[in-house]
C-alpha cells in the first residue's frame, strides 16, 4: 500500500510539471502580445485548446481570457521571432573566472541575481546576457556591448553604461540612481521604470519602446518615469515615450522627430532647439515648457489638443 501511494505521488508531480511546463517556455503570454519577454513560473495558468498557457498575473490572465484566439496569435508571431537563445545559468564563481579573463565572454549566460557591483565589465561581451535582478551598482560598462540583454529589476545606481550597445534591450523596472546612459545605443530597447535624473544625453534612441502599453502591462500600468533627467542632443526618432512623465527635463536640441509623445507630461522641460516635426503631442502637458526655437510646432499632430500654457511656443503665420 506504501509503494503505492509512492507511486501515485510520483505521477501527480510528474503531471505537475508538465502543466507548468507551459507554452512559450513559460513566458507570460499576455506580455508576450505586447511585445515583452517575461519568464514565470506559471503558478497562474489557464488551459486553452488542450495547451497551457503562463502569466505573471492574475489581470495578465483575464486580459488573455477576453479573447483568448487572438492573443495566442500575436503572442506566437512575437515569441517566433523574438525568443531568446537558450541561456546557461552560470554561478558567482563562473562569472568572475570569465571577469578575470582578457577573453571575457557571458553571452547567452543566465547571471540572474549574481553581484558586480563595482566591476569592470567593459571588457565582457554581453549579448544576450540575463542580468535578471543582478546587482551592478557602480559598475563600470561604458561601451560594453550588451545588445539584446536582459535587465528587468537589475539595481543599476551610479552603473556607468556610457555608450554602450544596448540595442533591442529590456530594462523592465531596474532600480535606477544617478544612472549614466550618455552616448548608449537603446535603439528599439524597451524601457519602463522610475529613471529620475537619469544621463541619456546624446543617446541614440531610435525606436525606442518607452511607452505605456495600457491593456499590455502584465504588472499593470507602468511608465517611463524621468523627472529631470538629461536628453540634449539624443536621437528619439520614431519612439514611444507617450504618457511618460518627463518634468522637468532636458531635452535641448534632441531629435523627436515622428516620435509619440501623446500624453506625455513635458512640464518645465526643457526643447530648446527641438526638433518635433511629425510628432504626436496630442494631449501633452506642456504647462511651463521652453520651446524656444523649436522645429516643426506647426506640424505636430494633436498641438492644438496639447494642455498647459507653453513658453515662446506661438506659431508664427
């Protein structure tokens, strides 16, 4: 009798497994419609079509539930295209053996959790790389190439990523203090979190996902949050910074050319010398902005929908 009840406890943990296992290797699959990478444990589940499919929440799962034929279909062209290569877990140990060496190399490693803080890693190749949770405060990865990494809730105070590749990365909630970006490649990263006065001075921004995805947030609602960080001279062209909370920031002489802006809260920034030609403002706060000698005002989609009382923003007919 003991033998058997074993064996059926062995059978229900093997079941377990399987309907853990999940579809999409475990990825929430509402993140994944809207264009995010995020792993679970697929503690919350739902069956659809005989297949299990993972989610970070329970509102990611009745987002899911709404129209489930549909997510399934834009979550699968999004993951065909964007999973990530298999990556190795390595231990503290493996990663300072690979720190030490002139060869550095943790690509397609997983250094989930794992501490750098105040190391030089500018000499590592890194793409592809899962920083998840990851200390790196102080750490010296000023033009290191991190392109496609993973650094969702990594802590990243005072982490000198100056001109790095950082293109195609996530940056999902990191904790950020006195952060310098300047000169970084975020082409086509992904971006949500509290940035505060961050340094992205001279970045190169072009598609870049900074926007709020409302309906797409497994975690709910979160957004680019950067009051008073530093934006002169970057490249912004065809990005997604809509309903972003930018006061009081600097963005002198950058380019926001075709970019979503709508909603976003640019009050007491700074867009001298802009340029916005093409840009959606639509419903922008631009209560206190300094738009002097800014490109393309008359041209801006939604500027007549745009609220608060802008400074030498008139547009001269």
């Amino acid at each position: 009798m003991k033998s058997i009840r074993i064996m059926f406890a062995i059978v229900m943990l093997l079941l377990t497994q399987l309907v853990y296992a999940g579809e999409f290797d475990g990825h929430c699959a509402t993140g994944l419609t809207g264009g995010m990478l995020i792993k679970t444990k697929c503690e919350i589940n739902t069956l659809f079509e005989s297949k299990t499919y993972c989610f970070v929440s329970q509102a990611s799962k009745e987002k899911f539930l709404e129209a489930p034929s549909e997510m399934v279909k834009k979550a699968a062209e999004f993951y065909a295209k964007n999973s990530e290569p298999v990556r190795e877990k390595i231990s503290q140990t493996d990663a300072i053996n690979q720190i030490k060496s002139k060869s550095c190399d943790l690509s397609n490693k997983d250094a989930g959790y794992l501490e750098f803080d105040g190391m030089d890693l500018r000499h590592c190749n890194m793409v592809n790389t899962s920083f998840f949770g990851a200390y790196l405060r102080g750490a010296n990865l000023s033009g290191a190439n991190l392109e496609r990494a993973y650094l969702n809730l990594a802590r990243l105070e005072n982490a000198d990523l100056s001109y790095a590749n950082l293109k195609d990365a996530i940056i999902f909630q990191a904790i950020f203090d006195k952060t310098n970006f300047k000169g970084a490649n975020l082409s086509n990263a992904r971006v949500i979190g509290t940035l505060g006065n961050v340094d992205m001075s001279e970045a190169n921004i072009t598609k870049g996902r900074f926007g709020l995805d409302i309906g797409n947030q497994p975690m709910g609602a979160m957004r680019f949050d950067a009051v008073g960080g530093n934006f002169s001279n970057s490249n912004f062209e065809g990005a997604d910074i809509n309903r972003n909370n930018v006061r009081f920031a600097n963005f002198r002489n950058a380019n926001l050319r075709n970019a979503n802006l709508f909603r976003a809260d640019f009050s007491k920034a700074d867009l001298t010398g802009a340029d916005i030609s093409g840009a959606d403002m639509n419903e922008a706060i631009l209560d206190g902005t300094i738009m002097t000698g800014v490109k393309g005002i008359e041209a801006i989609a939604g500027y007549d929908r745009s609220k608060g009382e802008c400074v030498d923003c008139k547009v001269l007919r």
